[in-house]
C-alpha cells in the first residue's frame, strides 16, 4: 500500500501505485516517488499530444543500498523527471513490447542518474543456434532537450 508524507514524498510498493503517485505529483506540485524492493517496476509515461508541463518529480529506490528493479522506462511528451539510485535490468522477454531498456522521445529536462543498467545475454548476435537469446539494446532519444546521463 501505498503512504504519502507531509512532505510530497510517496513510497510505493507496487506498479499500479507508481503509476498513481506519478500522475498525482506531476499534476500538483512534484515531489518524490520512492520504490520499495521486491516488484519490478517499469516506468511508461506519455502526453501523447504533449498538452501539459509535468511538475518536477524523482523517482528513486527507497533503500539505495537495496535498489527497486526497473525493466524499461518510456517517456513520450514529458518533463521534469529524475530517476536515480534504481537498477534497470532487463531480458529481450521483459521488453517484448518495448524493446529497449531506454526510450525517450519529445520530452526534456531528464535526468538519469547513479543507475546500474544491465541485461541477460547468452553471446553477442550471431553466436547462438536461434540467434534470438540476446542482450536488448540500451535505449533511444528522439527530438529530446537536456537529457542528463550522470554517474551511471
């Protein structure tokens, strides 16, 4: 379940509660999200028609010394996002719709940062029977401004 702080700090515990939290905060005053361990979270945001400016929020694991497990994130049409201090791992079956760990696309004023990003392979493409069990590309950033990339 999901608490919320006096201070627009709310700790979540599962996707549907990230996903509540972000809406809340981005359409208020911003503030924090931290993600407890244990769900593997994903972060898949769009304004489709990039109608509205996002008030500033972070998302961030809730212990950094256990850090919250992302697959992807997808931004299309946002701003104002910190995601820091989480683990992004993914396998070519978590991304089956996404297809990348990172996809940014007509958003600003993004940070990552002090993220661990990694992936399940078995050899670079090519080197097995099937050709299929394979790393998953890092990401895309398309028609983007001040995407930040720090300490990862």
């Amino acid at each position: 379940m999901s608490t919320v702080t006096s201070t627009a700090t709310i700790i979540v515990s599962t996707q549907e509660e990230l996903n509540v939290a972000y809406k809340a905060l981005t359409a208020g005053s911003g503030g924090t999200i931290l993600l407890e361990a244990g769900d593997t979270f994903n972060i898949a945001f769009s304004d489709w028609n990039d109608t509205k400016t996002d008030a500033s929020v972070t998302i961030r694991s809730y212990d950094v010394d256990n850090p919250a497990t992302l697959t992807h994130l997808d931004l299309l049409g946002r701003e104002n996002l910190t995601v820091e201090h989480v683990k992004f791992h993914a396998s070519r079956d978590d991304l089956s719709t996404y297809q990348q760990m990172l996809e940014i696309t007509n958003s600003e004023n993004i940070t990552i940062r002090n993220v661990e990003l990694s992936s399940v392979a078995n050899g670079a493409m090519g080197t097995t029977d099937t050709n299929i069990d394979i790393g998953v590309s890092l990401g895309t950033l398309r028609g983007s401004q001040n995407v930040v990339f720090d300490s990862n």
